[in-house]
C-alpha cells in the first residue's frame, strides 16, 4: 500500500476520528449488549491528542483516515516489576482495508512510541470472541494474559 501512510493524529482529526469510534462500537456490539445503542462513547479524545502521556497514529489514504490506535503511559499494579506500561486501545481498522497489515503498522508505530519513552511492556483488550483481532495481536507478538469476567443482574 504505497500510498498509506502512518502519522500522528491531531485536533484537526477529531471529527474522522469520532466517526471511527463510532464504527468501532457498532463492531463491537455483537460481543457485548451492554454496550448502549445511543449516546455510547468510549474515548476521551481531547486528552488522548494532547497529553504528553499519549500518541495516537493514524493510518490514512489519500487524505482519509482508515485506521486507528492509541499509546498511553499508564502506572501498573505495584505487584508488577515495571513501575508503567503502555496501554493500547482504539485499534480499529475499517473492513474494507482489514487483511492488509495496517493494524501491525500502527502497532509497530505505537511500541516504537513506547520504546522511545523507555517503556517495554504492552498491554491492551480485546473481547474473547474476536478470533480476527485475537489472532493479528498474536501476530504482533501479544500473548494472552489475563481474563476478564462479567456477571450482569440486570434482564
């Protein structure tokens, strides 16, 4: 894909970037019904564009932004023998691109990132029946963590 290129997103982003969050929710709604049908948001974009404590990188074409995802520096569990680690969220490329190796772009871009800021350990969530993602993260070099459980008393 000669013509892609990997930047860092902007505020002059932010209305794409809205319209790709939304598209990442309804994605996501099939793995979990929680998630509302109206009025669902899921990132804090003004922040994640401009705290130093996060990169957020942009695939685009032509002008047009077709992929997403996001570093940020987060403390860890004082158990943990790293005292940070980068947390990666936003990770959505649109279908009609999937297959082609962007997601492990901006991931590389955003551990890149994270190196740079002397950081070595990544982290990020993915729902457990999302074989595709599960699989494109394995061949990142992600491996499985932990498990996350839900009980829901509500009909």
């Amino acid at each position: 894909m000669d013509n892609m290129k990997i930047r860092q997103a902007t505020l002059a982003d932010k209305i794409e970037l809205l319209e790709l969050e939304q598209r990442q929710i309804d994605a996501e709604r099939p793995f979990n019904t929680a998630i509302k049908q109206q009025d669902a948001i899921y990132y804090d974009l003004n922040t994640l564009l401009s705290s130093a404590k996060s990169y957020v990188a942009v695939a685009e074409i032509e002008n047009k932004i077709i992929g997403i995802g996001y570093a940020q520096i987060r403390d860890s569990k004082q158990a943990f023998v790293h005292d940070q680690h980068i947390y990666l969220g936003f990770m959505y490329v649109a279908p009609e691109y999937r297959g082609r190796r962007i997601n492990k772009l901006i991931i590389e871009t955003l551990v890149s990132w994270g190196k740079e800021k002397g950081i070595s350990d990544f982290y990020l969530d993915v729902y457990s029946e999302n074989d595709a993602a599960i699989n494109a993260y394995k061949k990142a070099g992600f491996t499985e963590s932990i498990i996350e459980m839900k009980l829901s008393l509500s009909s």
